[in-house]
C-alpha cells in the first residue's frame, strides 16, 4: 500500500531524530530486533502494526501526515498569469484564501454566496491554474505555501496597495482586538537588518498561529491582518525643511 510505504518512511525520519532506536523499539513491541528492522525495510506494515508503534512514541497517524505536509514543496509564488486569473474573479481570490487558511467546503458555501455548484466550478479554474490540485469529491490538495509571497509589483501586489492597503489603514485601530504602533527614529544598518529578522519572524509565528487554529471551527475564529513594515523613510514635511546643500539651485518659482 502505497499511503501505508508513505507513512512508515516518515515515522522512520521521526524515530531517527528523536534517537529511538530499533532494539528499543523490538523490546517494546516483544518482537526480534531484526524482525523491526526487516518491516521497517520492506515498509510492509499493517495498520494495526503502525498504530502500535505510533502509540509507543506518543503520534498519532494524524501527526505523521501533518509532518509529510510540512514537509512537502510547495509554491512559494505565483505566476503573473495566475495572480490574473484570481484578480479577474473576486470570488475566485476569496475561494483560495479560505482553503489556504483551512476552511472546509461545507463550511465555505453555508457562510458564503458560493453555493455548491459555483463552488466546484471555482476549485476547477483554481485546479487548472494549478494552485490546487483537485481530488475525487471536491477534496484539494494545496500547492501552495499558505505563507507565498505575491510578486513585487506584480498584478496582486497592485491590487494590495491600491484597494487592500488604504481599506486596512483607514481605522482608528481603537477596537477590541486592534493594535497599531508607529515609531520612528534615525538606526544604523545593524539594527535595521535585525529588526527586519525579526518583523520576518513575527510573520513565521502569524502563520504558525493560523496553521494551528485551522484545526477549529470557523465560528471560533476571526480574520485578521496585520502589516509589518519597516524601511528607512523620512515624512515629506522634514525633508522640505531640509537645508539645501552649498550651490544646489533654488526651487523656481511659479
């Protein structure tokens, strides 16, 4: 079987890094050492056999599929051609995000306007622009990481700052749940490299929060956004204060 094959050369990569060894594993189990080591060779367990080891190393079947996920290489940026093709459709963009950020499609068509007709027609135009690989009953694969980035200055990032930017910033931020933070003040190159790490490690830890939330219901859960930038800027109004340098020509009046 090959998901069964799948399986046992994860636990194997998973037993290796925790140091659990098969002589361990044979006395556990009340089987021959090379006994262990001829099943984990020819990947020829059962599922009762799987689930026997897994109970013995705290996993569940569910964690080694989590890990194979994980582990898996995904697109980490689109094409200009497929940014298009989701910009040429709101609900076509709307689809991806929810099946990014872990929704199910029950769930999608009973709180959205896709009803289930509409909706497969969706996952099959996100199938062909192979952002989603559809599978028998409306299951998806994604090819994608959940955390890609969109191309610079390519069609979604000019969607971003034209609608998506200027609708987010325009908030007192004063609400339940909100935060905003402006600070300012001269750095050195040092320490704007280490923010910058850091405002890349903050995102790591969104996503790891929206990765694990998945898992719960979409009532118990809320969207949420947050832009982290950082970059060497001066307000407008500073700079034409500015003095000019010795011999720099004078603004001509008008």
């Amino acid at each position: 079987m090959a998901q069964v094959s799948l399986l046992v050369a994860e636990l194997k990569r998973h037993l290796k890094a925790q140091g659990v060894t098969y002589a361990a594993l044979s006395k556990q189990l009340g089987l021959s050492e090379s006994s262990v080591k001829r099943q984990f060779a020819r990947q020829s367990f059962s599922m009762r056999r799987l689930e026997q080891i897994l109970n013995l190393v705290g996993l569940e079947i569910a964690d080694l599929v989590t890990m194979m996920s994980e582990r898996r290489e995904f697109l980490t940026e689109l094409t200009p051609e497929q940014e298009s093709a989701l910009l040429a459709e709101p609900k076509l963009l709307v689809m991806m995000y929810l099946l990014l950020n872990g929704w199910a499609l029950p769930a999608i068509t009973s709180t959205f306007a896709i009803d289930d007709a509409e909706a497969e027609r969706l996952l099959i135009r996100l199938h062909r622009a192979r952002i989603i690989e559809l599978l028998p009953f409306n299951r998806v694969k994604l090819l994608t990481a959940r955390n890609f980035t969109w191309r610079k200055d390519g069609p979604v990032q000019r969607f971003f700052v034209r609608e998506v930017q200027r609708e987010f910033l325009d908030s007192s931020f004063a609400g339940q749940g909100e935060h905003l933070r402006f600070v300012a003040g001269p750095l050195s190159r040092a320490s704007l490299a280490q923010l910058t790490q850091s405002i890349d490690r903050l995102a790591r830890e969104f996503d790891e929060a929206v990765r694990r939330d998945a898992a719960l219901p979409p009532e118990e859960r809320s969207g949420c956004s947050a832009v982290f930038a950082l970059r060497p800027w001066e307000f407008s109004m500073f700079t034409a204060l500015r003095r000019k340098p010795a011999g720099a020509a004078a603004p001509q009046s008008r």
